[in-house]
C-alpha cells in the first residue's frame, strides 16, 4: 500500500484540565459504540483542555452525543493520509497541496513502529474543496 487518502470530518469539546476527563469522555464514546479514526487532546488554557474527535461515522457521533448529553463543535473537514512510512512519504502531498496553493494550517502525524503511518491534515474551510482535488479524491 503506498497512501490512503480520504476526507475525515472532526469535532471538538473541551474538558477541565485534569486527570482522568479525556478517559472519562473516551469511555463514554466506546460505551456508545463511538469508532474513532483519531483522537486528539490540546491544552488551551490554564484549566482547560481541547478534545478533538474523528469519528468513523459522524453521524451516529452526533445523534449519540446529543442523547448523552454533551455538546460538540463540528463536523469541520480534514484529510486522513495512512500509509507505508518511507523518506519522503509527507513531501508528495505537501508538493501537491503547495501546486494548488492549498495551505496546511495544522497536521498531526504519527508512525506505528512497524513500516505505517497516519497523517491528519488541516485546511481552511474554504481550500478544501481544492485540497481534495489536488490529491485526486
């Protein structure tokens, strides 16, 4: 496999900054039936903490949360790249991107120790349609 690419919708909400609120807030999603394709956690103050989820079905996130009561903000679009981890792997996508005058404004990356990676990409509202043209999706 060389790259998966496809758009993936994300929402975030905040917790207070202290342990055990992203379990709390992950148990109650897996207590959902809630698949994520990602999950990231961003202090954004003193006491608080952002938490973004990329839900496999958006959906059912939203009708689930909004019965469990808890609030969110959201869906905004990304892009989810997975692949085989080699030299050079981010740069094609990037040189695509760049050619449309597409800008990354965020990205969260991470190997699995095993030769594949995944790659979250984060573009303006308004570019992304470009961005999902300019990787052929």
């Amino acid at each position: 496999m060389a790259h998966k690419i496809r758009k993936v919708e994300y929402f975030n909400t905040t917790v207070k900054d202290q342990p055990g609120s992203s379990y709390d807030l992950l148990n109650q999603l897996s207590g959902l039936g809630i698949h994520q394709v990602a999950f990231v956690a961003v202090p954004i103050g003193p006491a608080t903490t952002q938490l973004t989820i990329f839900p496999e079905d958006s959906d059912k996130l939203l009708s689930e949360s909004k019965r469990a009561g808890f609030s969110l903000d959201g869906p905004h679009p990304a892009i989810l790249v997975q692949g085989d981890d080699e030299l050079g792997a981010l740069a094609g996508i990037h040189n695509k991107l760049l050619m449309a005058n597409v800008n990354v404004y965020a990205s969260t990356g991470v190997t699995d120790g095993k030769g594949g990676f995944g790659y979250l990409i984060y573009v303006r509202p308004g570019e992304f349609e470009l961005a999902i043209q300019a990787l052929d999706l």
